[in-house]
C-alpha cells in the first residue's frame, strides 16, 4: 500500500496547479533561466520518515534558507551573547537586501537579513577550514549526503552581487565586521550557492524540529537552547517584510531563499519544504507560500493552535481471535495529531496486518485532530480496497461517521464487545 501522506502531497501540488503568480528571480542571471514549472513538496518527521512529491530529485541552491543553520552554527561556536553583540534579534520590516543597519547599536538588526547573514558568515572560523568548508560540511551532515556548491550559481551572484558588496563595506566601515568584505561576502555567497533538494531541505528542517538532533543519525548537530533561539529568530524575521503576515496565517518559525525554496519547522513534529521558482514582491516563493498555507491548514501546523505534546499513537499490535475469527489488533491512545498519525500509517504501510479483520481500538484516545481523521479515513479507504474488514472501538464516537467514497461503512464496536469477543 501507498501512504496516505504521499498522497495528499500530491494532492496539495494539484490543487495549487494553477497558481501561475511571481517571476523568477532575474537579477541573477543563473537564477532567471530556472524553470518555472518544477515544483516540489516534502515533509519529514521527527523520526526521519520524509515524504515527498513533485519534482522531489531537482537540485536547487539553497540560498537564504542557509542562513538559520549558519547563524545556528555561530552560536554554537561563540555563545549566544557573543553572536548577539554583532547581530540583533528584531524584525527589520524591510526588504531582505536593504542598505541598513540599526541606527542606534550600527548591528545588523538580524540574522535573516542579508547584511545580518554576512555579517554572521564572518563569525564562523574553524580549525583549517574555511567558514564555506565548515557550512557544505555542516549540510551534508544535516541531510546525509555530500552536498556541493552550484559554482554557475556562484560566480553568476558574485558578478551581480554589488548590493551585498555595499552591505559589507557597510559592516565593516560602522565596526559590525573585522572581516574583509570581499571575503566575507564571496564566502556568503558560495554558501548559498549549495546544491540542495526539497528532501534534503525537509530532513535539514526536521533536525531543527528534532531540537537540534539529526533525526535518522541520531547526532546532536545543535543544542536545545540554541535551536529554540534560532526558531524564535525564524518565527519573527524569517520572511522578511512578509513576516508578520505569515505569522498569523501560516504560523510556524520558517526560512524562504530566492531560488523557490521555502522551509517551515512545527517544534517537536514536522519539518516541511517546499519549491517553485517564481518569487512574490518580498522575495518569497508566491506558490510555495500558497502550498506552505494549505498544509498548515490541513495539517494543523499552526503554533497558536491549542494541543498536547504529541506521542505515538500506537500503543499495541497484536493478533487474537475475536468472535472465533482470527483479527489483527491496534491499539491507539493519547492525541491523534499529524505526527502520531504518522507512525500508525507508516506502520501499517511497511507491516501490513495479516488477517482480513482488522480492530482499531481507540478507547484509549482521547482527541483526534481534523489531519489525524483526514488519513486515518484514507488509511482505511486502501484498507478496505485490499479486502479488509475494518472494525473502529470507538467509545467517544469520534471517527464512527467515516464512510469512504464508495459507500463502504466500517463496523462500530464497543469496548464491551471487543473485551468479550477475545477468545470467545
């Protein structure tokens, strides 16, 4: 069987099929002859799993969306008060490239910003290594594979890049850099220059949601406080001059890049990607932000929305004879949320129950969200298609109203049933 999730990715890139709005970012020339039509989406959980649909193997450089683990890596190198003597932490309202700098402390007024971003690419050192090297190291560890620099896309954004070339003699002029400029600013660019895919960003965004753990590696690649600093940056300036507005309707810490990229991290869920070139009046992905809105809505990935932290929905798996029929049995608790959700489908796809009866006992759940009934009703829809009967124990009669698109009912039981059909 197919996920679900897999496909409703695929049904969030049909619905967005006609959303023909932005142009691609012409002012560099590598990044104006991009094709407009890719698109791609992707999701990765907290346990590694990454969902993907749409041009899921098309490389792009990362641009912007490389400055959040940049900034993560000054911290963890300098300290947190260190990095917030040269950089601030407060929304700029401005445009992403903006010729400015805190009128009052001469610091860039955050890391998000252009002249931010320069600003903590010159904070990173190493032993022997260049502040580049250390940032494709960083990548490739963040998405477990050799990540490389587009080098057309490179030298295309040093040949275009007087504006950040202005940014850093501008740092370096008011003492927010003892950097080189020029080096400074040929390092920020060959680090945005990365080569990266909408799963690779996914698994970067998950070990972010993960609290700085990489997911399937199990390596720590930040510490906890330092990725609830970045997140908090994220959430307040990660879009630019667009920030506030995607705050209240998207509502998760998120990163854009002019090449089509968009990432968004659900703490302790979800990190989600997206990918269409053509960019909207602040620089942000203009489909990518549609699609960025639809999965919030679905998914309930907004951080305003009122919930319990998640956990497996899985408690138990086992097969008993019930009713004198041999039957696979789930038992579920806690809160069905997106991923908790995840877990129980995934087990089902990669397991698939071997008997024709099948019991979802959910008399131990408490809540399930409108995502978590979205694809259990599907989960069970490929169920029933296989040839299974489907039995929900639901006491709350939280899911009982389910009937997929052929009519198909599944059976409703009680508890008491279920208790005294084991064995019988």
């Amino acid at each position: 069987m197919r996920s679900p999730i897999l496909d409703y990715l695929d049904d969030v890139l049909e619905r967005t099929d006609d959303f023909d709005a932005g142009a691609v970012a012409d002012y560099i020339p590598e990044l104006a002859a991009a094709d407009p039509n890719r698109v791609a989406v992707a999701l990765c959980t907290v346990n590694g799993t990454v969902y993907a649909s749409g041009d899921v193997g098309h490389e792009f450089s990362i641009q912007s969306m490389s400055k959040p683990f940049a900034y993560a890596l000054a911290v963890e190198d300098l300290g947190l008060q260190t990095v917030l003597s040269h950089i601030g932490v407060e929304p700029s309202g401005e445009a992403f490239n903006e010729l400015s700098l805190d009128p009052e402390s001469g610091k860039p007024r955050n890391p998000m910003i252009n002249a931010g971003a320069i600003a903590t690419h010159a904070l990173l050192t190493g032993d022997g290594d260049t502040a580049t090297e250390r940032m494709i190291d960083l990548f490739s560890r963040l998405t477990e594979r050799s990540i490389d620099i587009d080098e057309a896309v490179a030298n295309s954004e040093m040949e275009t890049g007087a504006r950040n070339m202005g940014l850093a003699y501008l740092l370096h002029s008011s003492g927010a850099m003892a950097t080189d400029p020029r080096v400074a600013v040929e390092g920020y660019i060959r680090q945005c220059a990365a080569s990266v895919t909408v799963h690779d960003l996914a698994l970067m965004a998950a070990t972010l949601a993960n609290a700085g753990v990489q997911p399937n590696t199990g390596e720590r690649i930040f510490c906890r406080q330092t990725t609830k600093h970045v997140l908090s940056v994220m959430a307040s300036c990660g879009m630019y001059d667009a920030a506030g507005d995607w705050l209240s309707a998207v509502g998760i810490p998120a990163k854009s890049g002019v090449a089509g990229g968009i990432i968004g991290i659900l703490p302790g869920q979800v990190g989600v990607a997206v990918f269409s070139p053509p960019l909207d009046a602040h620089g942000n992905s203009a489909r990518g932000v549609e699609m960025m809105h639809r999965l919030s809505d679905d998914l309930g990935l907004h951080l305003m929305d009122a919930g319990r932290p998640a956990r497996s929905s899985l408690r138990e798996t086992r097969v008993a004879d019930v009713e004198g029929e041999p039957a696979t049995i789930y038992v579920l608790q806690g809160d069905m949320v997106l991923s908790s959700i995840e877990s129980l489908t995934r087990e089902i796809v990669e397991n698939p129950p071997k008997t024709e009866l099948v019991i979802f006992d959910m008399s131990r759940v408490d809540e399930v969200l409108p995502v978590a009934r979205r694809t259990a009703s599907e989960m069970a829809t490929k169920l029933l298609d296989e040839g299974y009967c489907i039995v929900l124990v639901d006491p709350e009669n939280t899911v009982t109203d389910f009937q997929d698109s052929q009519g198909r009912n599944v059976q409703w039981w009680s508890s008491e049933r279920l208790e005294q059909g084991i064995g019988a």
